[in-house]
C-alpha cells in the first residue's frame, strides 16, 4: 500500500501521526502485533526438545538410549512421535 506522508504534499516530509493513522486503518498495525504475539522468537532445537520432551517423554528415551543424536535430530524425531 502506498501512504500520503503530509496533507501538502511537501516532499521528505512526514506527519508521524497521519503516517500511524492509515497503518492503523489498513490493519498493518495489528498484523505486527499478532505476529509478534504469536511467533516471539524461534527456539534452539535442544531449547524446543526440553520444552516439549514430556508430550513423548516414552519414546524419545527409547531413541535417545539406543542411537545418540544432535539437538536437530531429536526435534525431528519428537515432531514424529508428537504427529503419530
């Protein structure tokens, strides 16, 4: 979307406050926001593995008893068994 940054049409001049009122309108204010509520930062593999471990605590231990493996490959594996 394109914006009007001044009623006078002055060029490199910005009225802050009309600027915020048509990103309020077009809804791209509140986009940011859910976004930023719903996606807050992006986890390490080990950080979501620790997290989330107790939604397949039995078969996870089984795979990490038998075959030793990297953060990424037991967040792999815990999607897996979260998705059977």
């Amino acid at each position: 979307r394109c914006l009007k940054p001044n009623d006078e049409l002055i060029p490199d001049y910005f009225n802050p406050v009309m600027i915020a009122d048509q990103l309020r309108c077009a809804g791209v204010l509140e986009a940011v926001r859910v976004s930023r509520v719903g996606y807050p930062q992006r986890y390490l593999h080990q950080h979501f593995v620790e997290r989330y471990a107790i939604l397949a605590r039995k078969k996870l231990a089984q795979l990490q008893r038998f075959q030793p493996k990297t953060s990424r490959q037991l967040c792999q594996a815990l999607l897996r068994c979260i998705a059977q």
